[in-house]
C-alpha cells in the first residue's frame, strides 16, 4: 500500500493505482441567521460580502447558508442535510472553515440558556468530525458562545467592541439586551450599515488566523468606496 504513495509536481497527493487528492483551495461557510443575512442592509454594505473583498486574493471562497428566522435549536435538527452538504467539500480535499452564527433567535424566544449552548455545542462538535474547522460567532457577550468554544476547543469571533459597548448593561445569559440606535435599525435588533465594517474586522481578523493568511485590514468607511466621505458608518 504504502509503495502507492507519492507526491506528484501539482502539490497532489496521489495513491497509485486507486486515486489522488488535490487541496482545491480554502472554502468558508457560514451557517447564520437574519443577522448573517444582514437584513435591511443594502448591497454592498453587508459584512460577508467585505469579508469576502478581504479573503478573496487569498484564494477564499465564501459562501453564506444563512437564512432569516434560523435557530441554533432548529439547524441542529437539519444538521444530516447540512453535513451532506459539507462532505461534499471535505471529499473535494478543500480545507474547510465553518463560522456559526446562531443563538440570536434562540434568545429572543426564551430558549433556555442551557439549551442554547448544549444546540450550539452539538452543531460545532458534529461538523468538527467532518473534519472541518468551526468558528464561533459571538452574537450576545453573554457567556454562552465563549463557554461552547472554550469546550469545543474551537475559535471564538468576539462581539465588536464598539457593539458590544453599545449594549445596555448587565447583560444577561440567554437574553437579548437593549442596544444603543448607533449601531442598531429601527427593529432594535439587526446590525446597521454602520455596524457591518465593525462585524466584517472581527471576522476577517478570526479567518485570518485561522487560515494562515494575512488578509488587508477592514478600512473604515470613510476610506472604502462603498461609502461616501464623512458618512455615519465610519469605524473611527
């Protein structure tokens, strides 16, 4: 067996005569809720989409499975289409990184927060054995996302600074605090413009680490092209 083994020029590892695995690049895949779809925010101005500007030279593909009104709770129950879907990439030989941003609704419709976590822990650990990398996103600095990476030994994307100081404090586990309208829409719950760049740094720092790639710092609005001088959603 092992006299099949070889490495080929194109970076393949083949096993001869059976078959070849080539790495066919980085996919990032982000399994969110409303909040991933940045709802009410226009195009051009939705972070993943300045998450993908940033990672794009660096050969990333990302693709965003959000879907408004998810639960972590519910998507732990579609977790056998979901990791066929997956699989699909892990066969392909990419190397895959899987951001989860769940919990927000779980929260707002008095999930206890002990089954928030044990949702959110079920969904890192059973796409962990793909394998596949996760990343969790923090939605609330309540705890609960911090603890599940902690357990699952996966990397934690923090809340914003600038968000998370714009949150009424204390902030308690499991519920959703009131968040100042800086960064906010009118709903009182889904990020503004404003609030994507801030969303779109955190990210690009966590996949910057976590793929062994330096992607370019997220500017503030002021300095990109898709906002105009002096406009409300600079980071400074």
């Amino acid at each position: 067996l092992l006299q099949g083994l070889r490495q080929s020029a194109g970076g393949c590892t083949q096993l001869l005569p059976w078959r070849s695995f080539c790495r066919m690049g980085k996919h990032v895949v982000l399994l969110g809720d409303s909040i991933g779809t940045s709802q009410g925010v226009q195009p051009g101005y939705k972070f993943m989409e300045i998450v993908s500007t940033h990672l794009r030279p660096h050969g990333v593909k990302l693709e965003n499975w959000s879907q408004g009104g998810q639960m972590a709770a519910s998507v732990s129950r579609q977790l056998p289409q979901i990791l066929k879907r997956l699989r699909e990439y892990v066969a392909s030989g990419s190397e895959l990184v899987v951001v989860i941003e769940l919990g927000g609704n779980d929260r707002m419709f008095g999930i206890p927060p002990e089954q928030i976590e044990q949702s959110l822990g079920k969904l890192v650990a059973e796409v962990q054995k793909l394998p596949a990398k996760v990343m969790l996103m923090e939605v609330i600095p309540d705890g609960i996302e911090r603890d599940v990476a902690q357990r699952c030994a996966c990397r934690l994307v923090p809340t914003p600074t600038r968000l998370a100081s714009a949150m009424k404090e204390p902030v308690v586990r499991g519920s959703i605090p009131e968040i100042a309208p800086g960064f906010v829409q009118p709903d009182g719950i889904h990020p503004n413009t404003k609030a994507q760049r801030h969303i779109a740094k955190s990210l690009v720092s966590a996949l910057g680490e976590e793929l062994d790639i330096t992607p370019d710092d997220v500017p503030s609005e002021d300095e990109s092209g898709n906002c105009l001088r002096n406009s409300p959603c600079s980071l400074q």
